[in-house]
C-alpha cells in the first residue's frame, strides 16, 4: 500500500486514487521566461519518481502538466511586470517566440533527465477562455469582484483560506509584502483577471475588457478542464504552498463547493553551498552548465535520488563528484553481473524486491531504495541481480539497460575479465578515498589472479603475469 505524505492534513496516509487503479493528479510547470535551474529541476525530477513509483505499483496517470507562459509576474502578489513580457523585452522578441524557445529547452532537459513527461501538458495561453469563464462563474457565486485594475477574489467570503500552510489571514497579512492597492478590500486579496494597457504585449477581450488572466487561476482552470472538480493529487515546489496553491484551494473551492484535491505532494528545496540559489551569487547552474564541467544530466538525477524529497538538498560539486563516481560503481558492478551466466536462488532475489517495494511505497524513499540496490549488487555475480536491477530503474530511470564496459585507461594490455575489471574500478575508488591500504590489498589481489596492475600517467596498466 503506497503512503504518501499530504501537506494539507501534514501526516503520512494511505493513497487511495478516486478512480480505482487510475490516479487524476496535476503538476504545477515552468514559468518559460528563462532557462530551468537545477533547483526546478529537482522538483520535476520529484514528481518523476513520484509518477514512476505509481506506475510501478500498477496504477494508470492521467499527469497534467502546465506550461505558464503568460500571467507569472515579477512579485508574487499581483505586482510587476510579466515576466515572459519582460524576458520579450530584453531580448528583443515577443513573448510567444521567448516561450516557444524555453518550452523547448525544458523539454530536453526533462528528456535528458530521464524524467517522462505527464499524459497532458496545457499551455496556459491555449485555455484563456476557460480561465475566463471559471472568473465569470466566481464573480456569479459572489467570491469575486471588479476594480479599477482588475478582478480579484474576496477571500473574506472564504473562511477557510491558508488551511495548507496554515497560516491565518492576519498572519498572512503582517508577514507580507503585499502592495497596498486601496481598492482592495482586503491586501491578500489577489487578482483572477488582469486589465492590460496597449503596452501589455499578451491580452485578450474579456467581460472586463482587454486582459490577461492571473498566475493562480490557470492552474485552476487547467486541472478543472483536464482532471475534474475532485481529483487525487497536485504537486508542487515547497515555496508555492503559501500563495499559489492557497489560491488555487481557494478558487476551485470557491466554485465546487467542497475539497478538490485529496493528496497535496510538495519537493522541498535545492540549496547551493548552503545557501539560497541566486543569480546575484552567480550559483544558479542549468542542466548544460552541469554538462559543460563535464557531468552527465543522470549524474544530477542519481545526486538528488540520493536524497528523500521531503529533504532539503544542498548542492555543491563535491557532491555531485562523489554521485558521479558512485554511478560509474554501480555500472561497472551491473556490467559484470550482466556478463555472469549465473543465477541467483529465488527467495534472495524476493526478498530484495520485497525490501525495494516497501522502500518506495513509503512516502517514495528513493534513498533507502538506493540502499538496498547497493545491497544486492554485493551478491555474487549473476544475470537474476541485473534483471532486477532493470526492474528497480523503472523507479529510478538510470538507464541501466544502457550501462557498457566500465572506462579504464590502460595500454594495449587491456585484455582481462570483467572480475579484474571490478578489482580495478575498486582500487581506483580506495585511491581516491585515500585509503591505501585497501588499495594495495586489491592489487594483491588482482595479482592472485594472474595479472599486474601498474599505475602509469595515462591511466592504469594491466597486464597479464605470464
Ligand atoms: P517556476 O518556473 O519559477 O514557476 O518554478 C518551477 C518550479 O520549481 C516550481 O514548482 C518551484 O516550486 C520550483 N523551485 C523553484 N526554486 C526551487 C529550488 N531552489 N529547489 C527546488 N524547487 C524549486
Ligand atoms: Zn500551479
């Protein structure tokens, strides 16, 4: 039985889809101003695993996922300019060309990533006209009202509003930085719609004129469209839930009349050298830069699966070294099982995927799952290991069915069995551990076997003892 862990009522429970063995959930996207960073990435690499899990377990998804391109501004709270319209006017083209290009590029890196894309992606400029009408049956309900700028929602006529972060509107209201509108009736009040001068690039007719609808209400829009008024699961980035998400609660409340959503799932946040990312700290990296210092973008998926999603997770180049290293371990230990004709008994292979089931029904503990793969790669080698190995990647999406001889520099002696090249993966790790003894005690090992290692400036020397 999956648990997964629900922000809304903030204990573990039992996942119990609306629709049987189908599970209805939506993703909170891109805003497609600018590139990914690693930190948004770790977000979708979440929701990934969270989908893969489901998978695993059998369910079928019906995934929605948007994609912002229109109504994200500068400041969270209804200020600022958009900030697609901005990126448009920095680089001199319109918004739809900045995100036709940024769309793209998140694209490749969610493929480069292993992460499988949702059943539905939904441009938020393909749904105006809904998002219109969900405004128009608020305003209906009387949870909405027009002023001079826009529509807003009158969370006053919502008592419920802040149950997911659990903050009270009083509170909400001394803690932010909400701008002083004086039509407001109330500063956390937020916009639904909003009025467009003719400098506003993106804008559309709507009953209240020309407009542009605002950030919280294409996500209610969309999973309404796509999924229903109730549906099982939405997930999001840990630093939506006190805005974002407390507006769409309020919007798509507001309308149905009851809870919407069962599950809410939030990723907590990548950090950097233990601190924020911030452009102005020069430490915001994007998947091609990760790339350019000569790492993998799986090296990037294994460093966050290392680390459970309710985690904060700081990132750092050492880190990411020693993921990488662990993953050339991993592979040089799949190959050789891959290259064994031997089996392994039944029960130890059982209760492996028993260990790993657990493991990733329990609020998705991919650590502890990566644990247990460790485990059972220590087996002796056998052909049984790696086809279940091949069955946890569909959890991780590893690309273990791709995995190769592992890289060792040697001269034209390179003529030794898989074991010796184990042996020699390990000594290479001992060395870089600065453990020496070990180290040396692999050689010695390598040399009962019958070959010789010698460690060379090109890389490391094997040859066979004559
Ligand atoms: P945005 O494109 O700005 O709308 O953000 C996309 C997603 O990335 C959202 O779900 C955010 O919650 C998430 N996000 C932003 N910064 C970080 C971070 N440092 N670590 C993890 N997730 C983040
Ligand atoms: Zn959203």
């Amino acid at each position: 039985m999956l648990k997964v862990y629900n922000t809304l009522t903030r204990k573990k429970e039992d996942f119990i889809p609306i629709h049987d063995k189908s599970v209805y959930m939506y993703s909170c996207g891109p805003t497609v101003y600018s590139y990914a960073h690693i930190g948004n990435l770790r977000t979708y690499i979440f929701m990934d695993l969270l989908r893969r899990v489901m998978k695993y377990d059998g369910y079928k998804l019906k995934g929605v996922m948007n994609i912002t391109d229109v109504g994200h501004l500068l400041d969270d709270a209804d200020d600022g300019e958009d900030k697609l319209q901005k990126a448009a006017r920095e680089q001199k083209k319109s918004p739809w060309e900045i995100a036709e290009f940024y769309t793209d590029v998140f694209f490749r890196d969610l493929a480069a990533l292993n992460i499988n894309k949702p059943e539905i992606i939904a441009k938020a400029t393909d749904h105006i006209q809904e998002m219109i009408q969900f405004v128009e049956k608020l305003e209906e309900k009387g949870y909405a009202y027009e002023i001079s700028d826009g529509v807003y929602f009158d969370i006053s006529k919502f008592p419920s509003y802040g149950k997911l972060s659990g903050q009270t509107v009083d509170e909400k209201e001394a803690g932010a930085r909400i701008e002083e509108n004086s039509e407001k009736r109330h500063p956390a009040d937020f916009a639904l719609w909003k009025k467009a001068d003719k400098n506003h690039i993106m804008q559309w007719p709507s009953p209240w004129g020309q407009g542009y609808p605002g950030w919280h209400i294409e996500c209610s829009a969309m999973s309404r469209k796509y999924l229903g008024e109730v549906f099982d699961l939405h997930t999001g980035g840990i630093d939506a839930v006190p805005v974002h998400h407390e507006n769409e609660i309020a919007q798509n409340e507001a309308l149905a009349g009851k809870q919407t959503v069962n599950y809410w799932m939030h990723g907590e946040f990548m950090m950097v050298d233990g601190g924020k990312m911030s452009k102005s700290l020069g430490n915001v990296y994007t998947i091609a830069q990760l790339e350019e210092k000569g790492y993998s973008p799986l090296d990037f998926r294994f460093f966050c699966l290392n680390a459970h999603y309710r985690k904060k997770l700081n990132f750092t180049f050492d880190g990411l070294t020693a993921a990488k290293t662990s993953r050339e371990r991993i592979s040089a230990s799949l190959y050789s099982h891959k290259s064994s004709d031997a089996a392994t008994d039944k029960a130890v292979l059982e209760n492996y995927k028993n260990q790993f089931t657990e493991a990733i029904n329990d609020d998705i503990n991919i650590p502890l799952a990566l644990g247990i793969l460790f485990n059972m790669l220590k087996e002796p080698k056998s052909k049984d290991i790696y086809a279940l190995a091949l069955d946890f990647d569909k959890v991780f999406g590893l690309s273990f069915d791709k995995i190769s001889a592992p890289e060792t520099k040697i001269g034209q002696e390179n003529d030794y069995p898989q074991e010796i090249a184990e042996l020699i993966e390990k000594r290479k790790q001992a060395k870089k551990d600065k453990n020496f003894a070990l180290a040396d005690e692999i050689r010695s090992e390598i040399a009962r076997l019958g070959y010789s290692v010698l460690d060379t400036r090109e890389g490391v020397k094997v040859t066979k003892i004559q």
